[in-house]
C-alpha cells in the first residue's frame, strides 16, 4: 500500500526558476492534478502552462519539506516567504500565505462535475465514444482486447466501461 506524503511541495520550471509553492495531504495525487491541468492546457498559472508548452521536461516537482498535517498550514506559509530568499528561484503564487485546507464532508457534486469528459485524464474518449464502446460490447461486436486496440486504451479502461466502473454516467 502506498503511503500518503503529506508536506509541502514546489512545481517548478526549470529554465526560468518560476516555483508554485503548495500543501498537500496527498503530495503524489496533488502532483497529478497539476499534470493534467498542464497535460490539458488549463493550469492556472500561465508561467508554468507556458513553460510546459514550450517543453514539458521543464517542469520539475519537488518535495520541499515533509510535515504532518497539523503544521502544513505554518510550514507553508514559512516556504512562501523563504523560497524567494533562494538564488535562482522567483514564487509565482497569486496566495503570498498558506492556502485553506479545509476537509470537505460533501464530496457529491465534486464527483459528479469531474466524471466523463470534465476528468482532467479522459484525453482520449469523450461520451460519444464510450457509447460507441458499450454498444459494441452489448451486441458482442469485438472482443474487448480489439476494442481496446481500436480506441487506444487500456483492456482494463475497455473492461471497467463494461462493468459500470468507468463511464457509468454515459447510457445507449
């Protein structure tokens, strides 16, 4: 089972030393976030969106301090004032403190408005495809290892459309 790191962490790009400075209970899942906000050209931090459209090795990620979440708040507000103080790095965040890290009970509508094509990963289908994939599976049409050759996706991806896993919100 993979451990949670929670600390504080930077999204740099490495050409110019424009550093994000963030908080995160989950610092892997957060850096995934970050990648397909860059992936899908909609980061909000233009400086970074720019760099990774130049050349996406530009941007590096690193762990700048480990913490337990109770001092995640303070530890990031210390990395925002002192990474400026850091020869070759300039902050790029908009939020000169610590971000809020509140715990949100009600997860519903944040599922709802990240499924089908609004999940910053689904690059390569989107509703009318996974339509398509679950007709052919319903009249037995292809095997799922050809449909999974055919739309350039995983068997895993084809067989969790099958089982309601993925794409359970797009019907035929």
């Amino acid at each position: 089972m993979k451990m949670k790191v929670v600390g504080i962490y930077g999204v740099e790009d490495v050409s110019t030393g424009n550093i994000y400075v963030g908080q995160s209970k989950d610092i892997a899942k957060r850096w995934s976030n970050h990648a397909a906000f860059l992936k899908n050209n909609k980061h909000i931090y233009k400086e970074l969106q720019n760099a990774y459209n130049l050349d996406c090795k530009r941007i590096k990620y690193t762990i700048l301090e480990e913490c337990n979440k109770n001092e995640i708040k303070e530890r990031e507000d210390f990395w925002i004032k002192y990474v400026d103080k850091i020869d070759g790095w300039t902050l790029i965040n908009k939020q000169k403190h610590g971000g809020a890290s509140k715990t949100v009970k009600d997860t519903s509508k944040m599922k709802t408005a990240q499924t089908g094509e609004n999940n910053g990963h689904a690059v390569k289908l989107n509703a009318k495809k996974v339509k398509e994939i679950k007709m052919y599976q319903k009249n037995n049409t292809y095997k799922d290892e050809e449909l999974a050759e055919l739309y350039s996706v995983s068997l895993t991806h084809i067989r969790n459309i099958r089982y309601g896993e993925r794409w359970a919100s797009v019907q035929i």
